[in-house]
C-alpha cells in the first residue's frame, strides 16, 4: 500500500516532508534565533539538502547551472548577463531534455524517477535565473560586489544563493521575484508576521480534497471503459475530459502543497490595507474554482500556472516585435522539452487563444444579453473540451494521446477553433 502511495504521489511526499524544515525555518525566525545571515543560510542549505535527498546524484544538475549563475553574477556586466544567464540556462536544460528522449524512445528505457525530477527542478531553476538576471539587466536588483573583500562579496551573494537554491521553491513554484524574496526573508519579525499553522493545515484539506476527488474519478473511468466501435461520441467526449481533469488535478494538489509550503516558511504573506485578514493566497499558480470556471481560452492561460504565465510574457511576449503570441508558446514548447505531444498541445494552445481573440471580438458585440449568457456558457464548454485535448497531448507526450483524440473525436473541438480563426482572419484582411 505504502508503495503504491509513493510511486503516485513522490512530488507531493516530497513536498509534505519538507513542511517540518519549513516550520522550523518560520518559528525559529520568528522567536528571534536566526539572524538575516543565518536565514539565508538555512534557505539555501536547505535546499542543498533537498536536493540531494531527492534526486541523488542528478542533483548535480542543478548545482552546476547554480554555480555558473553566480561565477556571471561576478565577473559579466549586469546589461548583458541576462543574454548569458538565458543561453547556458536553456542550452544546459535542453541537453537533459534531449537525454531522456533519446533513452526513453532509441534506447526504449525506463528513466529513473530521480531524473525526471531533476529535470523538473531544473525547469524551475530556470525560472528563478532568469528572473533574477532581468531584474540585474533592468537595474530593478543592484548588486555592489567588493572585490577587494571576499567576506563582503559573500555576504552580498548570499541572498542570490539562497533565491535560486529556496528549498520551499526547488520541486515546486510558484514563482516569487528577488525582491519580494528578499523583503519576506527581512520581514519575519516577532510581532507583525501571523502564525500560518492554521492556515497551512486548511490548505492540506484541500490537498486530501483534491486527491479524494482524483481518485473518484479514476475509480468511474477505471470501470467505465471507453470503447470507440461501441460507446456514442458524447460519451467519448465525458470520458476524455475526465481523463484530462484528473492529470489536472495532479497539477492543481501540486500548487497547493507548494503555497503550503511557502506560507509554512512565512512567504505568501501580504496585509491587507482594509485591515482585514491577512492573505495567504497571492503567492499561488492557480486555483482549481477560479481557473476551471474561465470561459474563454485566453483566460484560462492567464489562469493556469499563473506565475509561469507572468514569467512567459516578461521574458518573451513583452520582448517581442513580431508575432508575440506565437513566439510565446513556441518558447514554452521548448522550456517544456520538445516532446511530439508538446508540438501539437503547445500550438493548439496558441492557435486557439488567438482564435478566441477573433471570436470574441466578433460575436460579443453583436449578442444581446440572453445571448452572451448562453455564449459564455457555450465557451466554457469549448474551453474545457480544447484544454482537454492540449493536456492529453502534453502529457501522454507521444502518438498515444493523439489517436486517443482522433478516435473520441474530442480533437474536433481545437480544429474547429482554428478553422474559425482562418475564416475571420481572412474577414478581417478582406474588411481593411
């Protein structure tokens, strides 16, 4: 039993085993037994430890990119260290990316669990290098290095160590920026910082919440197997969404246990200038209720891995002259490891947001308000039917997941998107 637990639900184990050091961290801080230094000290120690527990050997994955960040930090110009942060982060990270396809569809190999975990951490330390090199490009971080006094200079990277080494972010976001880092380290103080037990404890509910609901839902499909040449295409649809919703509510348990985490440790805190309770929520990448209730596919990006979604458009959609949309997604296609199922997903993902941009331009106005309601409605259908489609492409990562697509025809939905988009596209050039 105990076995079966772990093999399902490692990064969420992880994760959970990690709240006691989290604790630790928030209370001895609190009671006034770390100083600043010790704190930073006991993140990114921490962390080291993590990784090593975790991932073994391939922790060394993410130690190398680590070192190499700080070494740039030290010697290259802050204008340009973005432009070298980003190349040896992704270049580095394509390499492991590349590694696993090649044992896993040449060699045909199991890859180690330990691997992939690494990978995945790896993604995410990405995430924090790069953020943290666009603030140092931007001037938003100023780092006074002296080099004639290697204690102050190591005293001053010290924060920057601790950042991209943060044991309540290295196997799960959300992403936070340096600065607010930074300030939630400095800002644990004896008096004004509430206790997050409660909190934290309200959250793993909803984490049993969300695991109960997933295993309901594996238990109906488990026993209501979907046959092409028997059952009707209405239900081959129901049977893909489920599908889908439950490799989403992995997702979304996994967000949860991570702001657990963080408010654990004393991050994720924020007053409220009303005066009332404190939120613990804003540090958070997405919300089962707000995200899945989005009725148009653009919104449920913004939704969906939400500080994910802020770091794509700062780092490229912000960035990008020509067809930003396009080169937004086609990044994320490549941070996510260029698998066959991330082609179709990620672009069908693109396509359809773009076509939700054209639809909605174009039929909104022209409803009355009866008919916005079943439109919107209609919409929420067809998000759900297209993020269904993009997940099973995304996650089962090779042919299985598109013939599965092709033979409940649930694929139809994001092709009819598309064709919509052609068309008013095409009304538009013939408008201008």
């Amino acid at each position: 039993m105990f076995d079966q637990v772990w093999e399902h639900h490692q990064f969420l184990i992880h994760q959970c085993f990690s709240l006691p050091g989290a604790f630790l961290f928030y209370f001895l801080t609190k009671w006034g037994y770390l100083s600043l230094t010790y704190r930073y000290v006991f993140v990114s120690v921490g962390g080291c430890v993590l990784a090593v527990v975790t991932m073994g050997i391939y922790s060394m994955l993410l130690f190398l990119p680590a070192f190499a960040f700080i070494l740039l930090v030290c010697s290259v110009d802050p204008s340009c260290i973005h432009a070298w942060a980003f190349a040896i982060q992704m270049l580095w990270q394509t390499f492991w990316h590349l590694i696993i396809q090649y044992r896993e569809y040449y060699l045909h190999e199991n890859v180690c669990i330990r691997l992939f975990l690494a990978v995945s951490s790896l993604m995410l330390l990405t995430q924090r290098i790069t953020s943290v090199s666009m603030d140092l490009m931007e001037n938003r971080v100023i780092l006074t290095l002296n080099a004639s006094c290697k204690r102050k200079t190591l005293v001053m990277l010290l924060p920057l160590i601790s950042y991209v080494l943060n044991f309540t972010t290295l196997l799960g976001g959300p992403l936070f920026s340096y600065s607010q880092f930074v300030s939630r380290i400095a800002d644990i103080r004896l008096n004004p910082s509430p206790n997050p037990l409660c909190v934290v404890l309200l959250k793993m509910v909803h984490v049993l919440l969300l695991v109960g609901l997933r295993y309901c839902l594996i238990y109906f499909l488990r026993y209501c197997i979907y046959d092409s040449y028997k059952s009707i295409t209405f239900y081959g649809f129901l049977w893909v969404w489920g599908l889908a919703m439950i490799l989403r509510i992995r997702y979304y348990s996994h967000w949860k246990i991570s702001e657990c985490l963080n408010n654990a440790a004393g991050f994720g805190f924020w007053e409220n200038l009303s005066g009332d309770c404190p939120d613990r929520n804003k540090l958070s990448d997405g919300d089962i209720w707000s995200t899945e209730s989005s009725s148009r596919m653009s919104e449920f990006a913004r939704q969906w891995n939400a500080t994910t979604a802020s770091w794509l458009r700062r780092l490229v959609y912000m960035r990008c002259k020509y067809f930003p949309l396009f080169m937004t997604f086609s990044f994320s296609l490549w941070w996510h490891g260029l698998h066959l199922g991330h082609f179709v997903g990620i672009l069908t993902w693109a396509a359809t947001v773009k076509a939700d941009y054209h639809i909605y331009r174009y039929l909104h106005p022209r409803l009355s308000s009866m008919c916005r309601k079943i439109y919107h409605f209609l919409s929420w259908i067809n998000t759900q039917m297209i993020v269904s489609c993009i997940v099973m492409a995304v996650e089962l990562r090779d042919m299985s997941g598109l013939r599965l697509l092709c033979t409940t025809y649930i694929g139809l939905f994001p092709l009819l998107n598309v064709i919509m988009l052609f068309l008013l596209s095409r009304l538009d050039t013939v408008h201008l």
